[in-house]
C-alpha cells in the first residue's frame, strides 16, 4: 500500500520552514503527494466521481470521448476531473496512437484518522 500525508498547508509550511533552517530533519515522507484534510480527498470521491473510477475500471474506454458516451458527462467537464484524479494517482493516462486512454490506479482506500492531533495518514493500494 501506498502512505500519503493528511497535512494542512500551514503545517506543511511550518515543517518547510524548520528544515530549511536545519532545525529539524527532513521526514521520510518529504516532497511526496500530502492532502491538507481528509474533507478535502472526501470532496473529490463524490458518488459520481466514484462512478466514474468504477467506468474506467470495469469498462476500460479507450478515450475520454468514448468514456463522455459512457457517463454522459460533457468531455471538458471530464477531462478537468480526470486531471484531478490523476494528480493524486486515482488514474493515470497511455498514450495510445494520439489518444489519451484512462486506466484506474487504485483498488483500495484506508484513511487513518487520528482524533488527538493532525497526522492523518491515507494508505492506497
């Protein structure tokens, strides 16, 4: 499984901040993929995002046109979600003879929430 960061940009900022100054040791997790709450990763899998990652992985389009037919959801409106999905590695795009073919890159999620402070942790396989 794949370990991400639940960390509010001040927090993030502030841990930048001590490491540049050499005040504290960059952590392991460093420069990888951070969400700054768990309401933020929750507002993007809404049920017709959810939907949607369910399409891409049980009908494999073959392009974001043929999976605009599929949803019924206008192909700009799509393509601006794909491209968010895909910066936090829910899809990734093929190249396949100049069209751009979504594939699902995730299968499983676990939010680890810790109710006595911010270290959130989202685990992905």
């Amino acid at each position: 499984m794949k370990n991400l960061k639940i960390q509010s940009h001040a927090s993030l900022r502030n841990e930048m901040k001590l490491v540049a100054r050499g005040e504290k040791k960059a952590p392991k997790d460093a420069g990888g993929m951070s969400f700054d709450s768990v309401e933020a990763l929750l507002r993007l899998l809404t049920p017709q995002n959810r939907e949607l990652l369910a399409a891409i992985r049980d009908k494999k389009p073959q392009s974001i046109a043929e999976l605009a037919k599929l949803t019924g959801r206008a192909q700009p409106n799509l393509t601006r979600t794909l491209g968010k999905l895909e910066a936090i590695g829910f899809v990734r795009f093929n190249t396949v003879e100049r069209r751009k073919v979504p594939t699902a890159s995730i299968q499983s999620l676990q939010i680890n929430i810790d109710p006595f402070s911010q270290n959130d942790r989202l685990e992905f396989a």
